[in-house]
C-alpha cells in the first residue's frame, strides 16, 4: 500500500529521508513519499532534495516518489511552475488559522488549489472544521465535483482522521482519487495507514481508487 505524506529533516521532521524509506520498508509499503513543507527550501536546498530523494529511490526495494507540501494561501498555493516540474506530486494544504464560523473561507481557499495546474491533492481536508465550523453538504459537494472536473485528489489522513466517510464515499461515486497519508513527522509513523486504509474500505474504494494506482 501507500502513505505519501511524510516529512522529514529537510522541514518539521525529525529523519532522514533514508529513515522514512527503511520504515515504509518494513511496513511492507509498495510506495512511500516525501512531502516536506516547501517553505523550509530554497531553490539550492531544493535541488539538494529532489536529488537525494532520487538517490535514495534508486537503492530501495520500493517506489519511492518525491513530493511536496505546499500552503494554500489566499492568493492560491506556493507552488511555483519550476518546483512542481522537478516532482511526481504536490500536496497543497491549509495551514491558516480561520475564526468560528469561518468554514466558507476555508473552501474558498480550498477551490484555489483544485484549480491550481501545479497541484494534485488536497491535504487533510476539513481538519479545522471542529474549530471553525462545518460547512452544509452542498457547499462541500461543490468542492468534491470541482475536484472531479479539474482531476485533482484528496488524501485521507491518519494523522487528523478527514475527511469523513460521505466525503470519501463521495469520491469513490465520482471516480475522484483518493490517497493514504499519515503526515508522519517521525520516522517510526511511517506507513501507520491503518485508519486511512479502514476508511477507504468501508465507503467501498479500493486500489484502483487511489493516487499512482498503477505503482501498486
């Protein structure tokens, strides 16, 4: 299986990117992914990761892919054209703080990233919701069928347990893919997938719903 949200040294992680491979491993993962925080690099780190992430592929016994995790800002994500072209997939993420009531914003901010060409997941979507409010289905219907015209993905992280079984199985409806993530920023929670793998079951997805599908 996979997990394609782990950090590392390289931002707010504390491992090698060597490490989170050797756990993935041994987790009997077939694909593992870096995603570190892009405000941590510089174009020359940048390059630095991307090549190590590369070296390290070619001496693992699986797919490893180099990804990264972007912020979703009220511009849109940072994500440049020239960073995503060296990767195999951008993560976009809010990471803003909005007040009660403030859901709206949330998606707003959401949308801009479905749209965004250099994106192609969303991460941990409605992690917030307890704090800032949840919005009504149908608002959140709309930001499923935009993933679904602009095929963009939506990960279903372990870490904060979103999004929620009626999104997943919303996505599984509309052929709108899927990825597992555990947002590991240790080592050792590599791969710990089983939350995301259980929810993918039981809103009745399978392999075949998943982000690089074909790798598994």
């Amino acid at each position: 299986m996979m997990d394609l949200h782990t950090h590392t040294r390289y931002s707010d992680g504390i491992g090698l990117i060597r490490d989170n491979v050797s756990w993935a491993e041994k987790r009997r993962l077939k694909i593992v992914g870096i995603s570190d925080h892009i405000h941590f690099f510089t174009p020359g780190i940048f390059s630095k990761y991307v090549r190590e992430i590369r070296t390290v592929r070619d001496e693992s016994e699986i797919v490893v892919l180099a990804g990264i995790e972007a912020n979703i800002t009220e511009s849109g994500p940072d994500i440049t054209e020239e960073f995503a072209r060296e990767l195999d997939y951008v993560i976009a993420s809010v990471h803003e703080w909005f007040g009660e009531g403030e859901w709206y914003r949330y998606l707003e901010y959401v949308k801009k990233a479905i749209i965004d060409e250099n994106v192609d997941i969303i991460g941990h979507f409605g992690n917030t919701f307890p704090w800032i409010g949840y919005p009504p289905w149908e608002e959140v219907l709309e930001v499923i069928k935009l993933a679904e015209e602009y095929g963009k993905a939506f990960e279903i992280s372990a870490r904060y347990k979103v999004p929620d079984l009626d999104f997943i199985r919303e996505c599984v409806k509309r052929g709108v893919k899927l990825s597992l993530a555990t947002d590991a920023h240790r080592p050792d929670d590599v791969g710990k997938i089983e939350w995301s793998l259980k929810m993918l079951k039981k809103a009745g997805g399978s392999e075949e719903d998943l982000v690089f599908s074909e790798l598994l």
